[in-house]
C-alpha cells in the first residue's frame, strides 16, 4: 500500500507519516521498499495507526508509545497503562464536578448571581 492510500484510511496527512516513521512509531516490519525505492506499507499498518491515534489522543506521549509497542517489560508497559487509567478516572471526577457545578449554575443554586435562572 503506498502513503497517500494509508493517508487516507488512517486519516493521517502523509507528512504525519513520515514524521511518525522518524520517531520510529511505525517499526521496520510495517514498511518495504519497492524496486523505485518507494515506502511500501503492509495492510496490517492501518490498524495499527488507528492504535497510535488512539494512545496520542488518551495522552500517551510518542515516547509513552514508544515504550508500549518496543521490547520493554510488562511491568513497565502496565505501569504506563494503569497510571493513564488512573489519570482519567481523575479527569472523569473532575467532569462530573464540573457538570454539578454547572447545573448548580443554571438552576440559581450556585454561589454567586447569575442570570442563568429564573428565580431573583
């Protein structure tokens, strides 16, 4: 499969491609040449760029990434992996504080004025 059709099933523009290749999220396997020296992708590239978009869009950092898909240990990998669960969970209570807070707002239940609500 050549970049601009791995561009479009992933979504990703070719120039994200190139730099995910240099920061070596996409491994060696994933990508050929062919006899024009062309990058050449395998199929199964897709699917696994729809995981890095995935782990960038939690938070991962590409170095965070890096660590999950290279040779280091599971208890690294899972450290990882259960400290960004924990970061959600906390991102989560915030969310709903902040929803509370906020239908608080709209009802005249809050702490301050507000013109949200229909009671004076």
């Amino acid at each position: 499969m050549k970049a601009n059709e791995v561009s479009k099933l992933t979504g990703l523009p070719i120039s994200t491609l190139r730099f995910y290749e240099r920061k070596q999220l996409i491994p060696e396997p994933f990508i050929a040449r062919d006899e024009n020296n062309y990058r050449v992708y395998d199929k199964d590239v897709v699917e696994y760029l729809q995981d890095v978009k995935m782990l960038l869009t939690l938070g991962f950092t590409i170095e965070e990434v890096l660590v999950l898909i290279n040779e280091s240990s599971a208890k690294e990998k899972k450290a990882l992996v259960k400290d960004k669960i924990s970061y959600i969970q906390e991102l989560e209570a915030k969310l709903e504080a902040s929803k509370t807070f906020l239908v608080d707002v709209l009802e005249g239940k809050a702490n301050f004025q507000t013109r949200c609500s229909s009671k004076h």
